[in-house]
C-alpha cells in the first residue's frame, strides 16, 4: 500500500485518475464496499503496476527440479534449485516497455494477472507454491488503498516535489521503503 501511494504521489494525474474513478463509483454512498472493488478497472491497474515495480520479495520461493528439463539452450539437470527472480522480471525491458516508470494504463485491455498464470508478473508466485494469503491480501490491499484515496486528497509537504520522494528500496525478506513516506492527508 505504500509504495502504491508513493508511486501516485510521483504521479498526481494517476492520482486524480484513481480518486475520480473511485469518488465516482462511491457517488453519494458514502462507503466504499467490497463489491465496488471490482468495479475500480484503474485502480486495479494502479495495484498491477505497484506489484510489478514493488514485488512484496526479490525473490520467490526456491523450485527444485524433479527431472532432466531444457529451458531454451540450457540442459537443467534433476534436483536443481531453481531461484525466480520477481523483481528483475518486472524491470525486464524485453517483457515492459520503460520498465522503469510507474505506468498503470500499460494493463489497459491486457489479461496480465496476478495469480500466478503470467509468468511476466508473479508477485506471489504461482502453481501449487503460490502464496496462501493472496486473495485476502489483495482484499485488505484494494480495500484500504481505495479507501485511503476515496477520503483523502495527498498533498506533498512544502517545498517538497514529486521527484523528492525517495523510492529507495530496503530489502530483507520483504521489500519495503528504505525512507518513510511523508505526505499531508486533506
């Protein structure tokens, strides 16, 4: 969640994208339920885009192969440890164009998941090893995400710009800011 309102305090159109889509499906509600989730194309889009840039870890848990497998021109012999690399995948410039830049219509009319079916994006992983708390932890992270932006205007401290935001990465075994997140809520 942090880092997905980092990137849009660097972004402040995908800002407002994202609150006016959600202001807009809220209407005079009041309360943003789980059912109007689904409805938030742009800010699933936002999360997508976050996980891509900001997996919660490097790396996934480590495979092990059972047979004799060629992947490309490398023969992998059985029982060989197999270490999935989720960050440098995100950042490939083979699979994302300016794999750098936060850029959430890059999912417009793409079918790209995050259950672990699109090798291209594997926050959680995938196949029978796919992280257990996924589907609750997206729930929590939609939720509240949509929430913080549906409440809230973020405004950056004075004298502060977008490009002061330090997105400086901190790893261990998740990936957290290195740097706190300062921003004033309206």
């Amino acid at each position: 969640m942090i880092w997905a309102v980092a990137e849009l305090a660097r972004k402040p159109t995908a800002m407002r994208k994202a609150q006016n889509e959600i202001r807009s499906c809220v209407g005079k509600k009041g309360k943003l339920t789980e059912n109007d989730v689904s409805k938030l194309t742009y800010l699933n889009m936002v999360i997508k885009e976050t996980l891509r840039l900001h997996p919660p870890g490097v790396l996934l848990l480590p495979r092990e192969t059972m047979s004799q497998i060629k992947i490309g021109d490398y023969d992998i012999n059985p029982k060989t440890r197999i270490e999935v690399n989720v960050w440098a995948i995100g950042r490939d410039p083979d699979i994302w164009d300016n794999p750098e830049e936060f850029i959430p219509e890059r999912f417009i009319d793409n079918p790209i998941d995050l259950k672990g079916q699109h090798f291209e994006l594997l926050p959680f992983g995938g196949g029978r090893r796919i992280c257990p708390g996924i589907n609750m932890g997206m729930t929590v992270l939609e939720l509240a995400l949509a929430n913080l932006l549906y409440f809230f205007d973020w405004k950056l401290p004075i004298g502060m710009r977008e490009i002061d935001i330090d997105m400086e990465e901190k790893v261990s075994l998740t990936v957290g800011k290195k740097t706190s997140l300062m921003l004033i809520p309206i």
